[in-house]
C-alpha cells in the first residue's frame, strides 16, 4: 500500500459523497466502493479484474444513459484505477 493508493481512495470516496444519490444510485455507489476497495487491497490488477470489469461497465452503462458524461466518468475511473497496484501511464 502506498500513499499515493490511500489518497487515490480518499478521492473516490469524497466524489462519492459528492455526487450522492442525485447523480448515483445507492447499488451503483456501492459497487464503486466495492472496486476501489477492491484495487487498494489487491496485490496485482489480477487480483482486482472482476471488480475492474464490473466497474467499467457500470461507467459505460453512466455515459450510454446521458447521466454521466464521458469527462466525469474518466476522472471517476482515474481515480479508482490509481487505487490499484499498478496505475496507467500517461
């Protein structure tokens, strides 16, 4: 676990209270929390591939629907990504 993963989360979490359930359900919260908590605990992003897979289609489901547009849902998975062990480089 590094600094930069636990800030990542503190990330996640405030965009979560945030948002609240006007622009989240509580299931679709959940199921963030569920990835970013996933990603911080995970060794590798093996361990974590269930939970990404579940996250990005609940990001494709936000912006297909006009809730999400694709700028907030790419910051969203920016953040939980730098939850993991492993984050992309830009």
């Amino acid at each position: 676990m590094t600094s930069e993963r636990t800030q990542a989360y503190g990330r996640v979490l405030r965009r979560l209270e945030s948002v609240g359930a006007s622009k989240l359900h509580q299931p679709e919260q959940a199921r963030i929390r569920d990835a970013a908590d996933t990603l911080v605990l995970a060794v590798t992003l093996d361990d974590a591939r269930a939970a990404l897979e579940d996250f990005d289609a609940l990001c494709e489901r936000l912006v297909e629907t006009g809730r999400w547009t694709e700028e907030s849902a790419a910051e969203l998975a920016q953040d939980v990504l730098a939850c993991g062990p492993l984050t992309p480089v830009k």
